[in-house]
C-alpha cells in the first residue's frame, strides 16, 4: 500500500466516495507522493516516453513551426515562449536549436515554462539554463505579451470528470473504498451535467472542465496580445458517443489506475473539439485539428531524417525507427493529434489546407 493510497482511503472513509477527477488530481499532484511531484517519469528509467524524447526531429519540427509563424505576425520583439509541462526541456531545447536558423527569433525571446514539479523544473534547468528560463505555476504566472505556445502531452494528464447513464440517469464515477481496496462506484443522479442525447444504458461520458478553462485563458490571452498556440497530444476530434478512456502507465505498461496511487502516470484522452470551442469563447481562432503525422510530414520530418541518416550512417535504422513511431497511422501517426489557435485571422503553418489523417 502506498502513502498515498493510505491518504485516499482516510479521505473516503471520512468524507465519502471522491470523485474521478479528485482522485486523479491526488495522485498526479499531491504535494508530497503526486506522482509528478515525486519523479522524473520520462526514457527508459522512467513509465513512458514522449515524442521529443523519441527523436530529436519532433522538437525540431515544432521549432520551425514556431519561428514561422512568428514571421507571418511580423517578428514581434520581445515575445513569450512558452511551453505547457515542457517534460525534461527537451523539446524546447530541440526547438530553439531549430529556430535559431531564423535571425532574431531566440535573441527575442522570453521563455517560460508552466510546470509544478520540482523534480522536472530541475531537469529543465540542466536543460534550458542557457537560455534563461522562467517559471510559472500556470498560465497566470506567465506575463503579458505576443505568445507563441505549445503543449505536448499536457492535456491528457489533467483531472476528468467521468458520468455513466444507470437506469437512464445520469450519475458520476467515484471512487469509494472496500475493506482495504479501492473501487469504482456511482453519485446519485446527477442534474447539474446535461444528459447526452441517445444515451444508452452504461455508457461513460468524459469531461474535463481543468482542459476547457485553460485553452479558455490561452484563447483570451492571444485574442488581447496576439500570437499562436500549439497542443499535440492523443485524443479524438469529433464528438465522441461514450467510452471510458482513463488509464494508467507503470514501468512502459498499462496498469490499474486504482493500483497504486501515486506510483502511476494518470491520463485520458483529449477531447480537441471542445478545447477548440472553450478557445473561441476566449476569442482565439481555431483552425482545426491535423494528425501528428500529416502535420510532421507537412513540415518537412522525412527530408530532416534523410539528413540526419546521412550524417550518421551508423544511427540510419534507428532514425528511420523513430520516424515510423512518430508518423506512421499505427504509431503515434493518428492517434495523436495537433489543434492550432491564433489570436488573428492568419492561418498558422500547416493549417491553411486539408492535410488528411
């Protein structure tokens, strides 16, 4: 039984059943046995890898991105860059080695990084020292100005709310106790959350109200200062009917999010759609939602790889691996996603044109 395994059980038993999204607040953030309070979860000796950890070409490709679109808005100095749960600072190290190519880009940046974790901040700084960097708690703490964004990977670990349709009532996942075991159980009927039209008997409906606020404040911050924002990370892009989508990682496996707490990575997948729609409330622009693949092919991945293969002859398969995992429909290619915003009407790299999958 973990530490906080033992905190969560007292929590239930004096207060009763919490709520998914409690819960998977608890164990990703708890002050002292979060689980990314505690760690460095990333490579080989961490429980999962991300794309920038993969091959340097993602960073890279996001770097170009950025220092095009901060061209296509005139080349505004000084600007913010920042990155939402930048991981190890490895992707903002490949994309500011990227941009640099692009005269005036990094010389005229501001770089932040919107992270809790001391354990990461830490490893950030080994990272991006050299540039400078700044901390923010959230988006808040970041300040004012033309922002250029992106965000990883950082969507899918905030706290969802989950609701299951029982006897054609709409009540909350919870987690309760038994004896020593967490479990999963049901709210009584719920009136606040809409019933979802064609509701069947069972079905999962997933929210995510931390998700929708914050592409909210990043929508109202570029339509006051201008800039662009990027999120790539695995989820859908149309309106979903149901299904259960929270799960855990332990050790590169799946586990069960009730094991443990604290010991596993926590995610779900990302709904695009509604944080497009929480981003035009703030009066950004959503220009849509590419897969990760059409958008790294677009951007120029493939010649990047051919490149660095012919640098490192040595490395060729392993590049080519890389490329496959991040590109390819049965990688990474599809399931994860890319969602655009701008705070103008200039359409950002990419996202002027059907790219397909």
């Amino acid at each position: 039984m973990t530490p906080l395994h033992e905190i969560v059980a007292r929590r239930i038993r004096a207060e009763g059943p919490m709520p998914v999204a409690e819960y998977m607040a608890l164990c990703l953030g708890h002050p002292e046995h979060g689980y990314y309070t505690t760690r460095d979860p990333l490579g080989r000796g961490g429980d999962f890898t991300t794309a920038p950890e993969i091959s340097q070409m993602f960073g890279e490709m996001i770097g170009l991105w950025l220092a095009q679109a901060w061209m296509d808005r005139g080349s505004p100095a000084p600007f913010v860059l920042a990155e939402l749960g930048p991981g190890r600072g490895t992707l903002m190290a490949d994309a500011l080695r990227a941009a640099a190519r692009v005269k005036g880009f990094v010389e005229a940046a501001d770089v932040w990084l919107v992270e809790t974790s001391p354990a990461l901040r830490r490893k950030q700084w080994e990272t991006l020292g050299a540039h400078q960097p700044h901390w923010a708690d959230d988006m808040a703490g970041v300040p004012d100005g033309p922002l250029f964004l992106i965000a990883n990977e950082f969507f899918d670990a905030l706290p969802i709310r989950q609701f299951v349709v029982s006897d054609g009532i709409l009540r909350e996942r919870m987690v309760g106790i038994e004896g020593d075991t967490l479990t999963f159980g049901l709210s009584p009927p719920v009136t606040a959350e809409a019933m979802p039209q064609g509701a069947e008997d069972g079905a999962i409906y997933e929210t995510c109200p931390q998700g929708r606020a914050m592409a909210g404040a990043i929508g109202e911050r570029l339509a006051a200062h201008g800039g662009v924002a990027l999120a790539v990370d695995y989820g859908h892009a149309t309106p979903r009917a149901s299904g259960d989508t929270l799960q855990a990682v332990r050790d590169h496996a799946y586990a069960d999010p009730l094991d443990a707490p604290g010991e596993s990575d926590l995610t779900a997948h990302v709904d695009f759609l509604a944080l497009a729609k929480s981003a035009e409330a703030g009066g950004a622009t959503a220009w849509g939602v590419h897969g990760q693949g059409a958008l790294l092919d677009w951007l120029g991945i493939r010649v990047r790889a051919a490149m660095l293969a012919k640098k490192q002859p040595d490395r060729a398969d392993e590049i080519e691996t890389a490329l496959d995992r991040l590109t390819e429909p049965e990688a990474m290619g599809t399931l994860f996603k890319a969602l655009a915003l701008s705070g103008d009407d200039i359409p950002p790299p990419g996202f002027a044109e059907d790219l397909g999958a």
